[in-house]
C-alpha cells in the first residue's frame, strides 16, 4: 500500500467565521486551513505539487474575496476554492492535451525509425537486383520525380522504353519485396 506523504488527520484549529480583517486574521485562516487545504487537494489530484499548487492559488483567489469581505465561513470558503482550483487545472490539462492531439494527431500511423531504416534496406538491396535499365528507369522516375519524356530524355531511349522498364522493374520489385512492406 502506498503511503501518503501527508498526514490524512483533519484536526484543524478552527478559525471563527468573521468579516474582512487585517492580514493577521488571514494569517490565522492560512495557519488554521492549509494543512486541511493541501491534504485535500493531494487526494483530488494524486500529486504533491499540483496540490501544492493548486491551494497557493486557491488561497489567492480567497485572500481576494476575504479582503471584500465576502468569506463568512474561511473552512467552507478555502475548501470549495480548492476543489474549484483542482478541477480547473484538470480541465485547462485536458483542453491541453485535446489541442496537442488535435494539432499533432495520433500515433496509429507512425513507424519507429529502425522500421525505416530496415524498409530502405529492403529496397536498397531489392533495387540492385534489377537489371541496370530498370533500377535506372525506376530511380528517375520515382526517386527524382522526373516525367516520362524528362527520364527517357536522361536515360537516352524512347518513352515507350521507359514506360516498359518501370513497368517491368516495379513488377519484379513486387516479387522481390514480400507483399506488405511493398511501397
């Protein structure tokens, strides 16, 4: 069983509920609240500095209000505040992580690079099996994106010839490269 790295007791002195006061009184409500506070948000959030974090902030936001007077009860207040504070930060975490899959997408069509490398040595090693025409043929037309008319003008030959050799040599690469790691 996993231990806690803060003690699970809420005994907590208590702070009377009262109007805005000096930051003394605060301190008092700080003092008699935080452990409590910090307690809680480790058990919502499962991680000492987010609930650190997490009831920094939530003190903020109730240091705000206590200043307006608007806290009448500083347990209730700070508590609420801090399953508030929590539940923010998971939303603003999840909207993150919706945006960084939305902009990057997922893994499903990604391939290690030792794939890669094993797939280029696959055609590196199909492609010097093919008679020097057809590795020539295939190479300019697909390696050097030339067109038909570019590679039969580089490889000096017909279209035809070029269009016989590609055809021919992408038929043998299929034979010489099993079936599902053609490209």
């Amino acid at each position: 069983m996993t231990t806690l790295p803060l003690p699970l007791s809420t005994r907590t002195t208590s702070v009377a509920a009262r109007p805005a006061g000096p930051p003394a009184a605060f301190a008092d409500v700080y003092a008699a609240h935080h452990a409590e506070a910090l307690r809680l948000a480790y058990l919502l959030c499962g991680d000492v500095t987010r609930a650190e974090d997490a009831v920094a902030e939530a003190f903020v936001k109730v240091w705000r209000r206590w200043e307006a007077g608007a806290v009448t009860s500083p347990r209730a207040y700070v508590r609420r505040a801090v399953v508030n504070e929590v539940n923010s930060r998971f939303r603003r975490l999840r909207l993150e992580r919706r945006e960084a899959q939305r902009r990057h997408g997922d893994d499903r069509g990604a391939r290690a690079h030792d794939e890669d490398l094993a797939d280029a040595d696959q055609l590196l090693g199909a492609l010097r099996q093919l008679p020097a025409r057809q590795r020539t043929a295939i190479v300019l037309r697909y390696y050097s994106d030339l067109s038909e008319a570019e590679t039969a003008a580089a490889m000096d030959c017909s279209v035809g010839t070029v269009k016989s050799s590609v055809s021919r040599g992408l038929a043998r690469l299929r034979a010489i490269v099993p079936a599902e790691r053609a490209l």
